[in-house]
C-alpha cells in the first residue's frame, strides 16, 4: 500500500474500535459534568505516579509528557465554559481557548523542526523514523493553521442536556486544514501511531463537528486526544513496534511529500480566502469574527440564541414558583 505496509484485518477492527471507543467517550463527557469531572480531573490525578514511575524512556518522550497535560488542560479550560459563568463575568478568558489551541499546534511544529533537523533515519522512542523536506514544508502549514485561527471572541456555551462549547467562527475549512496537517504531522514525526492517532483520532473529533454536533470541534479535539494521551502513557507498549496492533507506515518518501503538500495547499488556500475576507470587510482578526455573515456561522449562532431562550424560561420557572 502507499501510505501503510499492510492492514490485516484485525487491525482494521482495531481502528474501529478506538474511533468508536473516541466517539462514544467524547459523547459521555458532552452529557455528563459528572463524567467530566472524572475523566479530565481524578483519573490524571490517580494516573500521574503510574506514568512517572512506570514510563518508558525510549518510548515516552518529552513531547507526551508535554501533550498529555497540554491535551488535559485544554478540556479544564472548556470544562469552566460548559459549566460555568465564569467566562460571562471575565470575557478575557476566552483567550485562554485559543492560547491552549496555538501551544499545541507550536509543540507539534516545534517537534517537526526537530526530526527534519535531527536527519532521522532508524529507531527513535520506539518509533522507527525517516527525516526529509516533507518535515518543514508540513512545519509550514502548521505555523499557518496557528496564525489562522480566529473569531474567539464568539465563543459561547450551549444549555440543555448537553452543556457544549461553540466556536461559530472555526469554519469546516479550517478544521479540514488543521486535520490534514495534523495527520502530515503524525505520519512522519509518530510513524508509529499513524494509523491510530493520526487518522481515528482526527475523525473522531471532526465527525460529530460536521454531522451532528456542530461548532464542537475545539471541544472535541482536546477531549479525544486527551482519552488517546492517557491511554497511550498508561499503555505505551500497546500501539508500539512489535505489537500485534502496530500497522507501520510504508516510509516511502513520496507518501511524506504527498501528505506534507496536501496539508500545505490546504493551509495556503485557507490562508488566501481569510485574508481576502480580511481586506474586503476591514476586518480585525484579533477582534472580530470574520465568518459572520456565512450560513455555516449562522447555523451554529443560532444555538446562542436557543440556549438564551433556554435560560430565560428556566428563570421565568423559578421566579414562578
């Protein structure tokens, strides 16, 4: 095959299972604040010591260290949103969404740098790696999806049975971009888990976004690959050379370029379309929403105005009572 050396069937039933495991997790969380609390802050407390006194130098590095917490702290983050007004009261704390968003997409770029520098070629961390040009073109479409992301200031949270954090102005597109560059990005720099955190995990944050859960996706990302980080640093052999449920990539230099250049035409197109929009309607990125005036925007607007509808009968039931 071009992109991996083989999929034996059980394998692919694997990856079945850890979309749907992914999904069906994220769909526990978005519907339970008890669930949350669980998952995202007293199981990381009870696994901490296991992963510090358990861990496996060669095939834990720093980047999982920094990932598994990055990933945890970002659900925290948007836990206070869901849960709380606190966000309301102190709308400087939206800023924390996109902060959380940029220093992860910064480590993964960083990381890029560092293997297409380094000039790999065999084992590292229990991966086998091959370096090239593929590693900074990709580390280019990263640092655009980083320097795209924008209209923060909307973001709201939805009432109702499902307590959801909405971000109106993180359009398909960008997702989509973010997506083939963080698949790029995990092919060549953790060729190891390709299969699995590259392609599942993307999907499984980006299918409900798209279907049925739409303006989630920050939300789904941070929580999806916080279930994948503390599995991944609990059982680290699980995925890894040698297993039964490794599926390697192929490590043809042209699967690398083909991957890296899809991810930077994206970027570059998303790159092309903001800025237009940009200088068309005078916007300011740091300030404004530039997707507003967009049936995709409205869609997922209009869930602000159903939650305040929400809000203003279950006060109105209060005050009746």
């Amino acid at each position: 095959m071009f992109f991996f050396e083989s999929i034996p069937w059980y394998n692919a039933i694997m990856w079945f299972v850890v979309f749907g495991l992914l999904i069906g997790l994220n769909e526990v969380v978005r519907s339970s604040k008890w669930g949350s609390v669980i998952i995202f802050m007293v199981l990381p407390v009870v696994l901490t010591p296991i992963w510090y006194f358990t861990s496996d130098p060669e095939l834990t590095s720093w980047f999982h260290w920094v990932k598994v917490y990055s990933a945890l702290a970002g659900s925290l983050i948007y836990m206070v949103i869901r849960f709380t007004n606190f966000h309301k009261k102190h709308p400087w704390y939206l800023i924390l969404v996109p902060a959380i968003l940029a220093i992860n997409i910064a480590e993964a770029v960083i990381r890029e740098f560092q293997v297409g520098i380094m000039g790999f070629e065999g084992i590292v961390d229990g991966m086998y790696y091959i370096s090239g040009g593929w590693n900074y073109v990709n580390a280019i479409a990263g640092i655009l999806n980083l320097l795209l992301i924008c209209g923060w200031v909307g973001i709201f949270a939805t009432s109702g049975k499902k307590k959801d954090m909405q971000w109106p102005d993180q359009t398909k597109l960008w997702i989509i971009a973010y997506g083939a560059w963080n698949i790029a990005y995990v092919y060549s720099c953790a060729p190891g888990n390709a299969f699995y955190s590259g392609v599942a995990l993307n999907i499984a944050a980006t299918v409900p976004a798209l279907l049925w859960a739409k303006g989630t996706w920050m939300q789904n990302r941070a929580q999806t690959l916080s279930f994948w980080m503390m599995w991944v640093m609990t059982f680290p052999h699980f995925f890894a050379v040698g297993s039964t449920f490794n599926v390697s990539v192929s490590y043809n230099p042209a699967a690398n370029w083909t991957i890296a250049l899809i991810s930077l035409a994206l970027n570059v197109v998303l790159a092309v379309w903001q800025v237009a929009r940009i200088i068309k309607y005078r916007l300011n990125p740091l300030k404004d929403e530039l997707w507003k005036d967009t049936k995709e925007y409205e869609e997922v607007n209009a869930l602000r105005k159903d939650s305040s509808k929400e809000q203003e009968i279950a006060v109105g039931k209060a005050l009746s009572v």
